[in-house]
C-alpha cells in the first residue's frame, strides 16, 4: 500500500510553483507519490477564467513526465460536476487500497467547514497543509487532522502568468519549458 498525497487543482496552468511545493512535500512528507489531481471544475472557481480542460491535463502530464513519484490525473473528468475533494477520494478508495492524504494551501483552511461532506471526508483523509503567504497554517474545523508543514514561499501564481500571456510577455521560467510549449501550440503564450 502507497502513501499518496493528492494535490488537487485547476492548474490553470500548472507552474514551477506547484512542483516546487509538490517536491517539497515529498521531501518533508510520508508520500511514497504525489497526485496531481486536475479539476474540471472547482465549485469555488468560476468557469469561464479556465483554459480547455484537457490542455490543462497535457500541461501537468508534460510537467510531471519526468518525476516518477509524480503523476497526473484525470479521475474527475469522469465524476459528476462541479469536482467535489469527497467524490474523489470516495472513487480512488473504492478502485485502490492507498492510502490518501489531501495536499493543499493554508488559504483553504478559513473554507474547509464549507467542503462537500467535510465531516465525511475527515474520516477517509488527513490534510497535509503548506503555507501560503498571506495566511494562517492553523483551521478552526476540529474533525480535521492537519500536518502543517512550512513550506519555500513562492509568489508564482496562475493568475499572474495568465495575466502574462493576456499581455504578450514571457512566462519563461514561471511554467516548465514543455508547458510553455503546449500553451504557444495552443495559441495561448510566446
């Protein structure tokens, strides 16, 4: 049995950040690999800001293609609209015998009471939780078993970079040079 850490996300797009904290958290983690859970449609996220889906799919397989404790995943374009973290976890549990960790930000705490089934998904996962600038690595949800771990602060964000590319500027270095690629052949960067 693997100890897997699920990093969900738009990746919208996938950048250097998010692989930085990716490894970090293998590094300081019990995770045997780490997830990267593509969500089709995050219900706290609008809709129209994201980029087609499977692009945002080829872009993480192309960032984590050479790590062969990360892998990514398309598990929720299969589940039921908007992408709940508790219909995932239920779907991987019933089709393996992992063990599941949630990886995510310190910005999510403050909403975690607001999760699909939250009392439910406290039973079936922990929370490892990396701190993001700008919040608290601690959660006022009691069920919840946080390992907090203090993570490089790094202010790349998805916004930003989709901002770049709006503007006709570089992300080089922001984004992996594959994923810089897939998003020029898709008409979306330089």
């Amino acid at each position: 049995m693997a100890h897997v850490g699920l990093y969900f996300g738009s990746f919208n797009p996938i950048h250097n950040g998010h692989l930085i904290i990716a490894q970090h958290m293998l590094n300081e983690g019990p995770f045997d690999e780490i997830w990267f859970v593509v969500s089709p449609q995050n219900p706290f996220k609008e809709q129209k800001d994201l980029l087609p889906q499977n692009l945002r799919l080829d872009m993480v397989k192309a960032a984590v293609a050479e790590n062969p404790q990360f892998r990514a995943m398309d598990i929720e374009f299969r589940l039921p609209l908007p992408s709940y973290t508790i219909h995932t976890v239920e779907h991987l549990l019933e089709k393996s015998n992992n063990h599941f960790s949630i990886i995510m930000g310190s910005d999510n705490l403050p909403r975690l009471h607001e999760w699909k089934d939250i009392d439910r998904l406290c039973t079936l996962s922990d929370f490892h939780v990396y701190n993001r600038l700008g919040s608290e690595l601690t959660c006022s949800f009691p069920k919840a078993r946080i390992i907090s771990y203090t993570a490089p602060f790094l202010d790349i964000s998805a916004t930003h970079i989709r901002g770049l590319i709006e503007q006709k500027k570089s992300i080089r270095y922001l984004v992996p040079e594959a994923v810089r690629e897939l998003l020029t052949q898709g008409g979306y960067g330089t």
